[in-house]
C-alpha cells in the first residue's frame, strides 16, 4: 500500500510539473505547465533561445456569471499523452510534388472541476515550429456554448522589427507596414486606408500572418491553420511598458458576427490551429509547410478533374479604366434578370462582348494558354454601381452582347476553356440562394472554374467577411463546387488557412492588395517582397502578374496611377508569388511590342516538382527556383524593393552533370520602375549545377530565367 501511495503521488506531481515537447531534430522546445490560478501556460525556444515567454492559454465564454464564462483558470491536468508522427503526402497541385508531414505530438487533458467541464490543448512540434489548438469534449456543461473571446497569448521577448497590416473585419487589402512592435500603435493611422468603409479592429490589433525579425537574426511568423467552424484570428499587442507582465504580449482577437460574438460552438468541436513558424533565415520561413501540415487530408476521392491552370482574360481594361464591367451606364432594378437590356442604351465601353472576348479567345490558343476569364458577362453591373445590391446578379444571365452559346462553342473549337466569373456583391444570401443554378449553369456551358468575387459590405447588414458565419459561407461553396467538379477562385474573401490541402478545388485566393491596385494608385515598391512572408503563409494568391505596360493613363487618360515595377520582375513574379491559377493580366495590345519577354509568361509552369528558396529578405529582396511537375526543367524568379539587389546566385540545385540552356530575363543597366520600366535584357548562356549567376536588379526590378535541360 505504501508503495501504491508513493506511486500515486509521483503520478500527481507529474501531471502538475512542466510537460516538455522537443521538436524531431531537437532544436525547438515547447514547455507547459498550470500556473497558480490552474491557467495554462506554455512557452517555445529554439536552440536553448526562448522565441516565446510564458504565455496563457483559455477562453473566455458567455455566461449567466463570470465564474462559468471563465474558461481560462481553475484547471487540473486529467492526463498527458505523447506521440510521435512521420508521413509524406502528395498534394494535387503544390510547391513541391512531395512534402513531408514529421512532428512529435503533446495532447493535454484539462479538467475544471468547479465547472465540470473539460478541455484538451493539442500541441504539435515540428522542426520549423508549434502549433496549437483547443479541442472542446463533450462534458456535463460543455455541450454548446458561445464563445466572447479566445485568450491565446504569444509574449515576445524583446521590441522586435514586425511587418503587418491593421487589424480589420472586412479587409486584408493595406499597405504592409514596417515597424517595431513599440510602435504599431503611432503608425495605425498610416496604416488604415483614409476614407476606409471597413471596420478596424483596434488601435493595436494586427491580422496574420504577421513577420516578425529579432535583432539577433531570428525570424518568427504567427499565423493559424485550418480555420474551419470559427472566426478568423487578429492579435492585439499589448504595448503597455507599465505593465510588466503584458509588455510585448499579442493576444488573440477574433472576429465577431452581427450579434458581436466570436462564436458559436457545439461540442465535440476543435479550434484552427495557432501558429509559430521559427527560422533562421528569411529562406527558413518561405520553405515551410507547418500550416499545410496541420490541415486535415484531402477530402476528395477523385481529384482529376482539378487542374492548375494559366489564363488571360478581360479584366485588366476595367481595372485601369478603359472599359466597363456595365453594358449601360443607366441604373435601374433588374428584378433578377428578367429586365429588357435590348430597351436600354448600351454605354459603348462594355468589354464582354462577343468580338472582344473572341479575340483573347484566339491569343489563348496562338500561345498556348489554358483558359480566358471574362468579367462583366452578366446582368446586374449598373444596378450595383448605384447601390441596389440585395438581389442584383443571379449568374446565369448574359447581357445581350455576350453570345455565350457562340463564345462557348468558338473556345471549344479553339481548345481554350472559358472562366466563370461571379461577383457577389458581398450579398451572400442571395449568392447561396442562386448557387446551385449558377454551378449547373457552369456544367452545362462547360466552365470548369470560377473566379468569385465578395466587394463591399457584407449583406445581410452587420456581418463580417471573417467571421464563423462567413467562413462558413466560404466553405460550404468549396464544397458544394466539388459536388459539381468546379474550382473556386474566392476573392475579397477570408485568408488563407491552408484548407487547400483539404480542398484542393479552392485552387485561388486573393485575400491582400493584388496587382489591381498598381492601377488605384500603386502598390508600394516593396509590397510582393513582403507578401510571400505574410499573406503566402497561408496558400497561394491570384496575384494576377504580368503587366507590361505600367502607365495607367495610356489606357484611361483620368488614370495617372503607375505600376511600381519593371517589366523584368513582372516575370519574377511568376515564381515569386506562387499559384496554381495564374494569370497574364494585362492587355493583348500591351504584349505584342515585347514579345520576346512574353515567351517567359508562355515557357513557365504553374506546378511544381521542388521549390529551392536562394535568398529571402521581407521588403527587401526574394529569389525562388522551382522545378517543373512534368519535366527536367528550372525556373528562377525574384522580386526586389526600392534599393535595388545584387543577387548572387549559385545553381547547385541543377541534376550534376546536366547541362541546361539559361535565358535570363533582366533590368536593362538604365532600368527603374519609376523612370524607365521597360527597360530589360535577355541574354542566353549554357549553365550546369556548378555554375554561378550575378544579376543586378533595378529599384523596384527583379529577374526571371528559364533552365532547360540540355538532351545530349
């Protein structure tokens, strides 16, 4: 008995003494343990480093009293479990053919007695960093409660160099700022867009991903993963140098509904999975897979019929102003479709009319492209310019210039795909209303994607683009388009969380400032430096690159914006930014005078075999190799800020004792974004993995090159 007795009380001890997580390599630590309240607590180092102090974990609920909305203190470890977890998968489309799926695991299991209610925190460690989530059991008064906020914290140690955006519902398309933590609160006024329509979370509150950078050289990403039945997750920092417990502390922030609640929770449930991404190096943070990795596996049993895919369209003519998505400029009530177009006057501007779209139609098939989007196609545009948007599109009405049976039939014989376009007009009652019409019509016509768009305010009146019902509404589109064998291009929709894993036909997000806003005024020159560390964390983005003429005014002379880039990195972009939907976005007319730089757009793939990441600064430079899916052959891409870069390049990536014909696309030695863009070089050389490159980029500039295996 007495030999029970101390073997209990060893058992007891343990479940109260600091649990300890070591990451496969042995280089990152996770640590957690109950502080005196019962609060759970854990903590994250590197290399005997601490990335992460003691941070708290819980919830807070709503409640008939502040005792059973307290779901953060009051805790007793119930049991700890250890696993061990080592896979590779193949993605349907993806950076690499391969990844690699390797964590030691943690599963803590919370009792609050008080309460008689329970909680599990899962704790995932890889070798690039931690993830986190709350898993919610059934229990005696846990069975569906609502959330008022999540308590999650992530204490840095020191005042360190971030890049972030402002917190915002509705929102990810700001400017990406870079500051010290101590001074995100002096630069959220600069960092709000002036006349904003939208609605910021808070003075101190930023969304994810967010890049962080220690002075000592260690770089920190905080982001979530698979954001399934929950809000998406902002932080707030608490910037108080008083309170020495808070300082330096971001907690979690989720969005509300229209009700102002953070969600709505029925057990069993679990929550996304919060993120710590640790590197070294700028390269460390862009080759991870940690939020891919925590996403459940692909849900679909039959994906073939899910193909990247490269396209030209009618889009960027009204981004710049040159043409109009309306066919008439009077606004009147459509009555969902059944109005009279052939009574009204057309404006003469429309750009989805049936010669127009023949002729990119033609360009796709010269030059070998995949699919051409048009937008503007269908009834409605003019209505929602002037404000009438409850019921405005129903999806399936063409305006009277758009012979969608003749335009079908011309892209069939031309073996070009055509791209649906949907802009919901942010009213997605009326979209899920009108869905499965709209994805029968796709059937029938033979569209494969589309490309949705979620502009303005939230319609029913109060919600938000990020919160639990609208995440949902995102979803349940994913699904119901793989119930039809249609992928989905969501934009001004949530951020990516890597649920592409899971669905894989959600092939596209926009989701930050894309290449549309070079013509409302101009990206900043660093913007897509910064990018592939903050809104790439999460999936790919239709960026929509390749401009090539970057005065705005030579398609609309009321438009004096410039895109603030040369040509040569236009190319880059193409690796840079990766996506299985890519798009050459800019206007027949712009491409012919440089053909000869167009071949890049038409040679570079848009599905990978491996991706080698050379050189990786946020806002300052990035260069991305990556190796064709179907072939022996590389391609190089970078993108560089305002001071230019001298990139160095050694390509011990190439198969040793293959010879590849280079082609590199470069910044003529005059080149500039603001003063001469188009000026570039192409020069060809014979390269082997023992070779190397040295590129000069222009201010705003970038390269791209093509590696083509030599057969002997």
């Amino acid at each position: 008995m007495k030999h029970l007795m101390t073997i209990l009380l060893a058992m007891m001890a343990s479940a109260t003494m600091a649990q300890t997580l070591t990451s496969p390599d042995g280089m990152l630590k996770a640590e957690f343990s109950l502080d005196a309240q019962g609060r759970p607590t854990y903590n994250l180092s590197f290399k005997g480093k601490t990335v992460v102090a003691d941070s708290h974990l819980g919830l807070l609920l709503k409640g008939d009293n502040a005792d059973m909305a307290d779901f953060c203190t009051g805790f007793k470890v119930a049991g700890v479990d250890h696993a061990a977890f080592d896979e590779t998968w193949k993605p349907v489309w993806g950076e690499e053919s391969e990844i690699r799926n390797h964590y030691n695991e943690m599963t803590v299991r919370l009792d609050q007695p008080r309460n008689e209610r329970s909680l599990v925190v899962r704790f995932r460690l890889f070798n690039d960093g931690l993830g986190f989530r709350y898993e919610f059991p059934e229990s005696k008064n846990l069975v569906y409660f609502v959330i008022a906020e999540e308590q999650s914290e992530f204490r840095m140690t020191a005042d360190h160099t971030a890049w972030w955006i402002a917190g915002d519902y509705d929102t990810q398309e700001y400017e990406w700022q870079t500051s010290r933590l101590s001074e995100i609160r002096g630069r959220m006024e600069k960092a709000i867009a002036p006349n904003s329509s939208q609605t910021p979370a808070g003075p101190t509150t930023v969304q994810t991903a967010l890049q962080l950078r220690t002075d000592d050289g260690l770089y920190i990403n905080l982001h979530e993963a698979s954001c399934i039945n929950y809000s998406t997750m902002h932080l707030t920092y608490n910037d108080n140098p008083s309170d020495k417990d808070g300082y330096r502390k971001f907690v979690s922030h989720l969005t509300p509904d229209a009700q102002g609640n953070k969600g709505h929770i029925q057990t069993p449930s679990v929550s996304p999975w919060r993120t710590i991404i640790v590197g070294e190096s700028g390269k460390d943070i862009l080759a991870s897979r940690m939020t891919l990795n925590l996403n459940e596996p692909c849900k679909l049993e039959d994906t073939s019929w899910i193909r990247p895919t490269k396209y030209v369209g009618v889009w960027w003519e009204m981004i710049s102003g040159k043409s109009s998505w309306a066919y008439t400029d009077d606004v009147f009530s459509v009555q969902l479709g059944k109005t009279d177009y052939q009574k009204v006057k057309p404006n003469g501007r429309h750009g989805a009319n049936t010669d127009h779209v023949k002729r990119y139609i033609d360009f796709a098939a010269e030059h070998g492209f995949d699919a051409v989007l048009v937008e503007g196609w269908n009834v409605g545009w003019e209505d929602w310019f002037g404000n009438q948007k409850d019921y405005v599109f129903d999806f399936v009405t063409p305006y009277p210039d758009f012979d969608l049976k003749a335009i079908t039939d011309y892209a069939r014989q031309k073996g070009v795909e055509m791209i649906m376009h949907h802009e919901t007009s942010s009213s997605t009652i009326n979209y899920e209303r009108h869905l499965e019409d709209a994805y029968r019509f796709m059937n029938k016509w033979g569209y494969k994607s589309v490309k949705s768009g979620y502009v303005g305010n939230i319609v029913p009146y109060g919600e938000h683009h990020y919160s639990q019902p609208l995440n949902n509404h995102y979803l349940y589109c994913i699904q119901k388009a793989a119930e039809h064998k249609i992928m989905v291009n969501a934009h001004e929709a949530t951020r990516p969380t890597g649920i592409c894993r899971t669905y894989p036909n959600w092939i596209g997000n926009e989701s930050a400032r894309g290449t549309e806003y070079e013509s409302f005024g101009g990206n900043p020159v660093n913007h897509t430096t910064v990018l592939p560390f903050t809104r790439m964390i999460g999936g790919p983005m239709d960026y929509t690159p390749g401009i090539f003429e970057m005065d705005c005014s030579r398609a609309n002379p009321s438009n004096d914006s410039r895109v603030r880039s040369t040509l040569a990195r236009q190319l880059g972009l193409y690796l840079v930014l990766y996506s299985p939907l890519q798009m050459a976005a800019d206007m027949i007319e712009n491409y012919e005078p440089h053909m000869d730089a167009f071949q890049f757009i038409k040679d570079v793939p848009v599905d990978w075999q491996q991706s080698v990441y050379l050189e990786a600064e946020p806002g300052e430079y990035v260069t991305i190799a990556r190796k064709d899916k179907h072939s022996e052959n590389w391609f190089v891409g970078s993108s560089v800020g305002e001071e230019g870069h001298l990139s160095v390049i050694g390509l011990d990536f190439l198969t040793p004792g293959q010879k590849y014909e280079a082609t590199i696309y470069a910044d003529g030695k005059d080149a500039s974004w603001d003063k001469n863009p188009q000026s570039y070089a192409i020069t060809r050389k014979k390269v082997t993995s023992r070779s190397t490159l040295k590129i000069q980029s222009a201010s705003g500039g970038g390269f791209a090159i093509s590696l083509k295996a030599i057969n002997n």
